[in-house]
C-alpha cells in the first residue's frame, strides 16, 4: 500500500504547507534470468523484469485557482545486491543533456524521474530529468512494458548513440490538459548547458513531441525527437503506435525508426512491432513478434533480426505477481542482437527465460 505522509504542521522558516502531500512509492521485482547465445550462456538473479525496481518520492501542492505544484524523485533499485543501479550509457559527447551514469558502486540516484512541475487549466509545465516523448509510445504500446528478456529490441534501437532514447537530463517540458476528450500532446526541449562559445554549443541539445489520441478502446500516439550529436550525425527518432482492445484480446502495434547523419554514414534503424495482451485466469498472457533492419552508406550485408516473445503474469494480489517469459531472437547477417546479457555471433540465435515474483507498494 502507498504510505502517504501529510505535511500537518508549519516549518519556521517556509510557513505552513497548503494541502500538501508526500507519498513514498516502490516496485521490488526479483527473478532468474537464464539465456544462451552462440558464444556464451548465462544464469543469474535479475531485478525488473516486468517491472523495472524502483523506490521513488511524489508530492503536491493545492495552489489554489486549480492550479498545484507537484514532485517526482525516482531512482533505480538493485534488491539482489541492494545497491543502486548503474544506469544509462556513457556521454557520447560532452554535454550534461545524457543519461546519468552511476559509479561501479552502484550508488542510489533518482537517476529514472527528477521533476517539478506546476499544472492547471492550461496544461502542465514540468522541468527536470524525464521521460522523453518517444519513449512514452515504445512503454505503452509493448505487451513486456521494455522489461526483461521480452523487451523489444528495436527498443532504443540498440544503439549507444541514441541515448537520449529513454530518457532527458535538463530539459523542460510541455503537456497538454487532461480534458480534451483523449486527446494528449507533449513538447520537450532539453539543453546541453553549454556555453555558445564552446568548440560544438549545440552537440547534445534535444527537441522531441508526441501527439495522441485515447479513448475507450482505440489508443493512437505519434512522436518524433531530434538530439545533437556531433560525434554520429544528428539522431532523429520518428514512433508511431497504436492499439484495440477487443476485451477478450488487446492488440497493439509500433513502427520506430532512427537516422544518423553523415558522420555515421547516414545509418537507418527501422523497426517493427505486433503485440497483443489477453486476461486469462488470474492473469495476463503477453505476446510479441518484433523485427528490426539496419542499413548504411557502402554496407549492402543484411542486417536484421526477428524477435518472438511469449510470457504470462499470475496476480496473486493487485501488488503481487509471479511471471515467467520467454524469447529467442534470430539474427541475420551482420546482426548479433543478443537477450539476456550474453554473445551470440552474426546470424545466429538467442534465446532466454525469465522467472520471477514482483511487489509494488
């Protein structure tokens, strides 16, 4: 259960809190994780495998008018060593608009949410370490959530470069109301806090949006990004999803795409996804097909995978569940997509297994 914790007194140097609360949130997901490629193999204890582990603080505050102010401060947990998580990828260039790395002593962050916002009538208004806008489409519109070995690989496009893929340091957002009939909308701007006399002051400055549509069983977004990189070409991420519940069923699907510059030889990653999710018992069954092509200026190999993955989540109460999900990705050519943490050469295969309990409170 959320435990909240209501401001009831008047600290001396502020003055009294208006309506204000605090509530302290967690997911601690646990399981084992055993998969294969063709150079290694792997059995290990893993942590977020539906749900990625967290321990976060949220708040707002009644700022009279219909207007509040709110807080997210989110972070990474590792509850098979109990440690933070080292997070996100290294600075591909050498701006602060990255994912936040965390130390090999795997130190706690709020390294997945850091926000302030103010919201009202006019919509919300949020400044911090978010969600980008694209990253919104791959989370809804995957059955596996982008967790475990079902997350889709087209997820992020597997590509270092594109890091900004999840998630955006300095950045402030716009979000429309919630009272337009299911239709949402987000703008974001992130800066690199450069100075504009440095050698390159736009490398890692990000934009990014998304529209959609949400109402009854029809759910639609489309959204699109471009971040700075000097070092691999401009990235520009373009997602399109969408889904249909039918009740018995609900089908989904996504189209993503990433393109680079000339400094990276003008690379395209081009993905797809079909999905669907169906209550069965006193659980959910998860399915997807994923396939992902790359290609490249003077490169005429095939590159590209198939994906197909399968799982099932037993609720055993509206926190608790146990899980088990399988995937096996088949490479070809140049391609050598592996899941699970291990190797598999090009054109081979791979496949894993998660099995596993998660708590949320």
């Amino acid at each position: 259960m959320k435990k909240s914790l209501i401001a009831l007194a008047a600290l001396a140097a502020t003055g009294a809190f208006a309506q204000s609360s605090v509530t302290m949130y967690g997911v601690a997901d646990l399981g084992v994780t055993n998969a294969s490629g063709s150079v290694n193999s792997i059995t290990k204890i893993t942590s977020g495998n539906i749900n990625s582990s967290r321990l976060g603080f949220k708040g707002t505050e009644d700022l009279g008018s219909g207007m509040s102010a709110k807080f997210v401060f989110e972070g990474d947990v590792q509850p098979q060593t109990g440690t933070g998580s080292v997070s996100g990828a290294p600075a591909a260039n050498a701006s602060g608009n990255n994912t936040t790395v965390v130390g090999t002593s795997g130190g706690f962050t709020f390294n997945r949410q850091a926000t302030v916002a103010v919201a009202g009538g006019f919509g919300e208004v949020r400044l911090g370490r978010d969600y980008s806008p694209t990253f919104y489409i791959d989370a809804v519109y995957d059955p596996f959530g982008v967790n475990g070995v079902g997350t889709n690989a087209i997820f992020g496009n597997g590509n270092g470069n594109s890091i900004n893929h999840l998630r955006v340091s300095n950045s402030v957002s716009y979000f429309l109301p919630g009272n337009l009939g299911g239709f949402s909308g987000q703008l974001m701007m992130g800066t690199n806090n450069a100075a504009s006399n440095a050698t390159n002051p736009n490398d890692g400055k990000y934009t990014g949006g998304n529209v959609g549509y949400a109402n009854g069983p029809v759910s639609a977004h489309v959204g699109t990004s471009t971040y700075k990189l000097v070092a691999a070409g401009d990235v520009t991420t373009t997602s399109f999803g969408a889904s249909y519940d039918l009740g018995m069923v609900k089908l989904s699907g996504e189209l993503s795409s990433d393109k680079f510059g000339a400094a990276a030889l003008n690379q395209k990653i081009d993905g797809s996804l079909i999905g669907l999710t169906a209550p069965m018992g006193s659980g959910v069954l998860r399915a997807s097909y994923v396939s992902r092509k790359i290609t490249k200026d003077g490169v005429t190999a095939t590159n590209s995978f198939d994906q197909a993955s399968i799982g099932y989540v037993y609720n055993l109460s509206p926190r608790t569940a146990l899980y088990a999900t399988y995937s096996n990705i088949s490479n070809k050519g140049l391609s050598a997509v592996a899941v699970g943490g291990t190797t598999t050469a090009a054109g081979t295969s791979s496949s894993g297994t998660d099995i596993g309990v998660r708590h949320s409170f």
